[in-house]
C-alpha cells in the first residue's frame, strides 16, 4: 500500500549525522522487500528533516542548487518505511517503498543497470553432481 | 564457496566512471544472497582498477590517504560477484560475498545497524481481513 507516513525522529541520532563540507551527506535508497538498490543521492540537513517528516525522500540537487523532492514532477515518489545510518554517521540507508514506474530519471527501475565487467563465469549449479 | 576470481574489465564502462574534485566516486557494498546493503566507501581510479583486477574490493581511505585492501588485517575480505555504475556514472555498486565477521570494522554484519526514527507502525499483517 502506497501510504506516506512520517517517521518519529530520533533527535540524537539525527544529530550525530556528519555532514561533509559541502553540508552535505550520501543516501543509498533500497527497496523494500526486493533489497535492489534504486539510486544513491545527497541529502542536506533541511533535506534530511523534510524527509523525516514528511515520510517521502527529499534530496539536495547539487546541479540545480535546489531541494528536489522525487516525485514531485515524475510521479516516481519514495515512501520511505526505515532510515538509518552508518557507523560513523556519515552516509545514510532509506529503505523505501518506490511508487510509479522506478526510481531512474531514464525511466529504470534501478539507477544502476550497467555492469563494469563481465562477471566471472556462473559456477555449475547442477544438482547434486558435486559438492 | 570463497572464490576470489577478476573481473573481465569492460574498458568503455570504466573509462566512464566520473571521479569528483578529489578524484574519488562513492561505492557502495551491498551482500549476494541477502541483498544487504553493508556499507559505503570510497574508490579512487587505481582502487577501482586494483578491485576489477583482483577481484577484492579495494577501497581509498581519506583518513589514512592510502589504498585499503578490505580485510587485508581483519580478514573480512569482500570477494566481487558483480560491478555495476550508475545513470550519471557517478556512483558505483559492488555485489560481493562477504568474508570473515562482517563488513564493519565494528565486527558487526552491515555498517548499518543504527536508526534515525522509529518506523511507522506495521501494517496489520493478519491474512485474508483486509484488502
């Protein structure tokens, strides 16, 4: 069900959030149920806040200099149902629910589609032919 | 099975990757199999071509400013499945089986273990009482 549904913020955990010099944090976006990573984007302190409240992932746009909320021309919202964030508090993990067709501006359903090799061949997976 | 096997580099797809200001590209690590996300590092282009080559992740460390070979102390190796890059290619995602304790230096699993909010309620789960 595609509810949107603010988070009760943990203040301390969000201020213990290290932003870079540019104020600035990454934030991987994961699907719920599938575990496919979607996209990774950048999230200000105001960003991040909106985020929480609103229950929908709000980005900092470092091209355009503006907050960009996802979805908010495409369709393609995110409604997140967990945020954490990492041991040294410097890169955050939404787990959200993807509404529309995906979370790529192509139009994917995945931002990464494209491989950097060819993987090492499949090993045999016959059935009990070996160990 | 623990194989560490190179990657056929796709030398078009690499030469692709674009590197910021300090010449490095965000990477995340997310496990085969369970498809958790474990942690976000940094590579810089001889961490990324030494990772493809050897088939381990091979990481910059902006504290320590020196190349770090996953495990190479903790044993907690990362052995690469797949290489992917993104739309923009500006963020690369590394599918690996995971070695040793874990991915963080924490000895915990995944780097993200910690939450900014408490979740939504769950949805009433109960079979078949609702639509």
């Amino acid at each position: 069900m595609a509810t949107v549904t603010p988070l009760m913020a943990d203040g301390q955990a969000v201020s213990s959030v290290r932003f870079d010099e540019r104020g600035l944090v990454p934030t991987i976006v994961q699907e719920d149920g599938t575990g496919d990573v979607l996209m990774m984007a950048w999230m200000n302190a105001e960003s991040l806040r909106e985020t929480l409240e609103t229950g929908r992932t709000v980005f900092w746009s470092r091209s355009r200099q503006e907050l960009w909320r996802k979805g908010d021309t495409s369709g393609d919202r995110q409604l997140v149902r967990r945020a954490m964030y990492d041991c040294d508090g410097d890169t955050l993990l939404f787990v959200v629910e993807q509404v529309g067709r995906g979370a790529c501006h192509t139009g994917a359903h995945s931002c990464f589609t494209r491989f950097l090799g060819t993987p090492p061949a499949a090993p045999d997976n016959g059935e009990d032919d070996h160990e």
